[in-house]
C-alpha cells in the first residue's frame, strides 16, 4: 500500500503542508495536519462531516478569515500563506468551491475573461481579445457539454446545481492551475452531471499538474481515481492508502478509523 | 427683472412673502384667478409653517438648514438662455421626445419633440398656462401627500412638462424631460403634469443634472394621474452637480386597476430628498417602486416612499437598495398604509443597504399600518458590508481586491437598474453605475 511518505521524490513537491493548525472563529479546526503532494499525484481527502475537509481547502485558497496558528504550508518551494488569495491564483492554486457563489449582473463570460487576463499577467503574457477568449472558451466548453448561453447569463444565477460545478471546473481549466483543489465537487450532482465533471478533470489530469479532491462520499472516486486517499477527522490526516481505502471507508464508514485511532494514540503514550 | 429669494430662515420666512409679491404679477398665468388663489394660498401655508427642522418626524435626519442660509435666485424672464450643450444628458437609441428645461424654464431650440399621435399633448407647463390654463387646474390643486416644500413649489411654479394622454392612447416613444441647471443661486420649481385618462400608456424619464458645478436649488414637483386601467412608467434620474440641493415630490394618484412603475436613482446632489407616495383611489391598483442611491463624499440622500391602499386588491412592491461611501448618509422611510377597506392587499417593502466605509452612515424605517385583516404585508430592511464569500470567490479567480469589490457593489446595485425597462436607458445606467466604481477601465465589458 503506498503511503505518504514513499512517495516519488524527484523534483520539488507541489505542496508541502507541515504540522497545520487553523482556528476558525476561535474554534480549533486544523490540529497538526500534515500533507505532501507531488506533482502529477490526486489526492483524496476524505473524512465525517465536520472533521476540517473544507476548512483545508479554503486556507491553502487563502480564505481570510481563518486563521493559521501554527504549522507551514510550501507550494513549489514558496511559502503559500505569506500570499493573498489573487496571488495564489496566479501562482497556479485554484480552489474548485464547494457552493461557487452568485454574482447578479456581472456576466459570466467577463469574470472568465477578467479572471484569465489577471493569471496572463501575471506570468507577463499578452491578454487575451474578446475573439481570441471565445474561442479558447468554447473548446473548453466542449470539454463540458456546457451550453454557450452560460457564457452570458450573470456568474452562477440561476444556475442548476450541476451547472454550477460545471462552470467550476471550467474555470479550472481555463486557468491551468498547477494544483487545483476541488471542494466538494461531487456535492448536489445527480449521477449524469457527476460523470460529465468527472470527465472534464479527468481531462485536465497530467504530469505536471497535482490535485487535491475533498469529499464525504467514494462516489467521485469511481471517475477520478485518486493515487491517495488521506482519512481527516479532528484537524489531522488520521490514516492514508491508495484508491482501496475510499473503497473501505464507504463500506464501514468512518466509525472504525476513529477507534483505530483512539487505539493507536492509547498504544503511543505507553 | 431678477428676484432674490432669500429661502428664509426657519423663524422669519417673511423675505419668501416679500419676494412672491414682487414677482407674482409675472409668473407665467398670473391672470388667472384659481391659480393667483392657489399660488396666494400655498405661499402662507409655508410662511406660517416655514421650512421644516429635524425635530419634525420626516425631516429628523435630513438638516436642510444650510439651504436656508444661501440666497437664492429665481430664473429670469428676460435672460437670454445660457447655451448649453445637452448631448452628453441624452441617451443613445431611446428616441424618446426630449423636452428640456434650462434653469427652470422650457427650451424649445434644446427639446426635440417629433410626431406625437391624436390624443397626444405634449408641451411645457408655461405654455399650457398661457393659452388654456384649465387643463392643469385639478393637477394643481391636488395636494395629498405634499409637504412644505411642493406648497413652496406651488407658490413660485413657472413651468415644467405636460404631458396628457387621452383614453386609450399609447405613447410608442418615452418622453425625457430634461432639466439642467447652468448657474449658480438659480432655485427651479419645476411643476410636472402627467395625465393618463383610461388605458393609456406612456413612460417618462425626469432627469435632473448640472451642467458645470454650479451651486443651485430644484425643487420640483411631479403631479401623475393614472386613470383606470391607465399605465405610467416614471424614471426619474437625479444626477444634480455636487454642490447643488435638490428636492423633489412625485404624487401619484391611481384609478381602478391602473399600474405605475417608478424607478428612483439617486447619485448627484450634495444634499438630495425624494418623496415618492401613489394613493390607491380604487380598487386592483399595481405599484413597483424601484430605488437606487449611491453616493459618496459627504453626500446626503434620502428617500421616503408612501403607498396609501386605500382600496382592495391592491398590490405593491417597493425595492430601495442603497450604496453609501466614504461619510455620506443615507436615509430611507418606505411607508405602506393599508385603510380598514383594503382586503386582500398584497404589500412588499424592502431597503437594502451597502455601506462601503465605516463612516457612512444609513437610517432606515420601513413602516406598516395595517387597518384591514384580510391581508399580505411584510417588509425588511438590512444594512450590511460586501460578502466576504463573495470577496473570496473572486480573489480565488486571480482578481485583485479593489476590482472584486467593485464587481459586488455593482452586482448588488443592478439589481435595481435591470428593473429599469428601456434597454438604452438600461445600457447608459448600467455604464454610469461601472464609472462611478473604482477600476471602472477594467469593468467595462462587465455585463
């Protein structure tokens, strides 16, 4: 069984959480999670409500108002949480969200194009023309079986559930991230939506690039199967296998890794 | 002939007396009796009340006290109209019938007024004064809902736009009334005139603006009368200079089952007061009030809005969303009476405000009276900051703080502008919503 720390150790790792501790309204979250992922690897971070799945993906995304307390996170070398979120994002770091959020009156298709030119920018590259974005756009809509009339219509509203997550990874892959965190991605799908978005990150799976997928159910799994799965439960990465355990855990639950846990704590203090 | 009117202090107004007996005998109809009355009766009406303090209920976080101290100056007769370029007022596409007032007064070289249908008047108030003044006699005595100021407006009123629709008639293009103020201590009181007999429909754009920075009064006044199964759409614009006060009284009078839909934007004007109130004389009346104020500096704006159901199977809905900025202060009254004859009135009324900095400020006070008990009333009222998720889903899609903050306000601002419903009018809001943002260069192609 592959574990964390036999991972491939050519190159520099993507991502390299150490020891993270991450309150959020004075309310310990995070207690000394530990993660490293390299390049080309997904991940599966999975874990009973509550145990901190989320609150993971919105800090290595930068959300403010959780606060680090201790530990450090390196990405491609660099300390990630000395940057704002723009930054990440133009760094590479995308954060697929768990409920991507409505936007009246501001069209979709401008805060694609708004959020391409910044990262275009940023690694000093000409911007994009309104020409040129729709046809990069509408390949990767293909991609997508998403209706162009999204493009249009203001940033979320009214979008369907599974829309919503559609145009989520759209967005990835028309940013290129380097690592992309996808929260809950698989949340409110019915079963076609789920096997189209499943086929756009699939899509978007390469040597280069990591990602990190945060999930309650194994369900995601069957279409994006991970290299790793992490067990999180009370703010720390409790256990860790390959594809086989999100196969485990969906049909014992979460109940027995806790007790193991308990038993395993109760051995290290003898 | 000049006339300074000095506005009064609160506690002798007597200098407005002095001034309307100077220049009552050259208001346009002075010769006419019910209006000399009219005009007689309003002026003491407001030397006995004077202009309102705070410590009057509706005026309690509006101070109009510095209004009362700069001498202002009726607009003249024999002045030569000052040249004006009004291109950058109008909107491109509308092909709406532009009446334009300078200084208070009509412009016919400015207004571009095409064909208008059998059934269709459309002229200036002072031109209606001279040749059949009995046309504006029942819109001129009307006075519920009005507070001190239209009694002022009453007094000194010189002109404005008239606009009759007779039954049946549809008005295919919108009418913008244009009213531009060029000089300073100039005090307008424009008196508009709308009136839908049965089944007419018609929209009208009022528009307020400054041409240059001058320091100026409006005070205007809008009469509607909507007559049964009658439409009125009412947009008024209120982009006065910065320096200039502007009040503004919109009464509506609605027949049976007529409809009035008002959209109230709100940006220019160092201080600015809007009264927005329809009655409900009969029974299955519609009323949508939309409102937008968005200021900054140390502007100040306030809006209150009346609906009266008087009558049963009524229904209203009232949206007033405001962004405030920097130390400017908002304030918002929304007012639904509900009469013990209104069953099965279906009433809504809600303010939502934005405030931007941490020393705007906003008072808001959405009031229900409820006489009837077969009713559906609620109302709301919220004062908040930007979401932060919000904030957060943008700056996670690589755009910078000060253009994701920008994108907010104007999403939570267009709300009310795509309720506006003249695509043209619609595309010029939208554009000068996005210039009044921070990062505008980059928020162009937003929509």
């Amino acid at each position: 069984m592959p574990s964390n720390d036999k991972q491939r150790t050519s190159g520099e790792p993507m991502l390299v959480v150490r020891d993270l501790a991450v309150k959020v309204d004075d309310k310990q979250i995070l207690r000394g999670l530990d993660l490293t992922v390299n390049p080309g690897e997904v991940h599966a971070i999975m874990g009973p409500n509550g145990s901190g799945k989320s609150t993971l993906a919105q800090v290595l995304a930068g959300r403010e108002a959780f606060t680090v307390t201790g530990g450090e996170v390196r990405y491609q070398g660099h300390d990630l949480l000395a940057l704002a979120p723009e930054e990440r994002a133009r760094e590479g770091v995308f954060l697929a969200f768990q409920y991507p959020v409505e936007i009246p009156g501001v069209s979709n298709v401008y805060l694609l194009k708004a959020a391409v030119n910044a990262v275009r920018r940023h690694r000093g590259e000409q911007e994009l023309d309104a020409m040129e974005f729709l046809s990069l756009i509408r390949e990767k809509m293909k991609l997508l079986d998403m209706n162009d009339q999204l493009l249009f219509r203001s940033v979320n509203e009214g979008f369907s559930g599974g829309e919503k997550k559609r145009n989520e990874i759209l967005q990835m892959a028309l940013l290129e991230p380097a690592l992309a965190i996808l929260d809950e991605t698989d949340s409110g799908l019915d079963i076609d939506a789920l096997q189209v978005v499943s086929k756009g990150i699939n899509a978007l799976r390469s040597p280069e690039r990591a990602m990190v997928l945060v999930t309650h159910y194994q369900r995601l799994l069957d279409y994006v199967v991970p290299d790793f799965v992490h067990v999180l439960a009370h703010g720390r990465i409790v256990k860790s296998g390959g594809k086989e355990l999100a196969l485990e855990l969906e049909a014992r639950g979460y109940g027995w890794i806790e007790q193991e846990t308990a038993r395993e704590t109760a051995q290290a203090a003898k | 002939m000049m006339a300074a009117v000095a506005l009064a202090s609160q506690t002798a107004p007597d200098p407005v007396a002095a001034d309307f007996t100077r220049i009552a005998s050259a208001l346009p109809g002075a010769n006419v009796a019910w209006l000399a009355k009219l005009r007689r009766q309003a002026l003491e009406r407001f030397v006995e009340r004077g202009l309102p303090t705070t410590r009057e209920e509706a005026w309690k976080y509006t101070n109009i006290s510095a209004l009362a101290k700069r001498p202002y100056t009726l607009g003249t007769k024999s002045d030569v109209t000052p040249v004006v370029d009004v291109a950058p007022f109008t909107f491109a596409d509308l092909g709406a019938h532009l009446v334009v007032f300078v200084d208070g007064r009509f412009s016919p070289a400015l207004s571009r007024i095409g064909a208008l249908q059998a059934g269709c008047t459309l002229a200036s108030v002072a031109d209606v004064l001279a040749r059949e003044p009995e046309r504006l006699e029942a819109a001129f005595a009307t006075r519920t809902g009005h507070t001190i100021f239209s009694d002022l407006n009453a007094a000194f009123a010189r002109d404005g736009l008239y606009l009759h629709l007779a039954a049946g008639v549809t008005l295919g293009e919108p009418v913008h009334a244009l009213f531009v103020t060029t000089r300073d201590d100039v005090v307008a009181h424009p008196r508009n005139v709308i009136v839908a007999e049965a089944g007419a429909r018609a929209f009208v754009i009022e528009h307020h603006v400054s041409a240059g920075a001058a320091s100026y009064f409006t005070n205007a006044v809008t009469q509607i009368d909507i007559g049964t199964k009658a439409s009125i759409g009412h947009c008024k614009l209120q982009q006065e200079g910065a320096r200039a006060f502007h009040i503004a009284g919109v009464h509506i009078a609605q027949r049976r089952s007529s409809r009035f839909e008002s959209q109230s934007i709100a940006l220019g004007a160092a201080l600015s007061r809007a009264d927005i109130a329809t009655a409900f004389d009969d029974e299955g009346c519609e009323a949508s009030l939309a409102g937008l104020y968005l200021v900054g500096g140390r502007q100040h704006v306030d809006h209150h809005t009346l609906v009266d159901h008087a009558k049963p199977n009524g229904t209203s809905r009232a949206l007033y969303k405001g962004v405030l900025d920097d130390g400017a202060r908002g304030v918002f009254n929304g007012k639904i009476i509900v009469r013990p004859d209104a069953q099965k009135t279906d009433a809504h009324l809600a303010n939502h405000n934005l405030l931007l900095s941490k020393s705007a400020e906003i008072d808001t006070k959405p009031e229900l009276t409820i006489d009837a008990d077969d009713v559906k009333c609620s109302h709301g009222a919220t004062v908040g900051q930007l979401d932060e998720t919000a904030l957060f889903y943008l700056r996670s899609r690589a755009i910078d703080p000060a253009t994701a903050r920008a994108l907010l306000t104007y999403a939570f601002a267009h709300d009310v502008v795509e309720r506006v419903p003249l695509a043209p009018l619609r595309t010029a809001l939208e554009r000068t919503l996005l210039a009044r943002l921070p990062q505008a260069e980059r928020l162009r192609d937003i929509a």
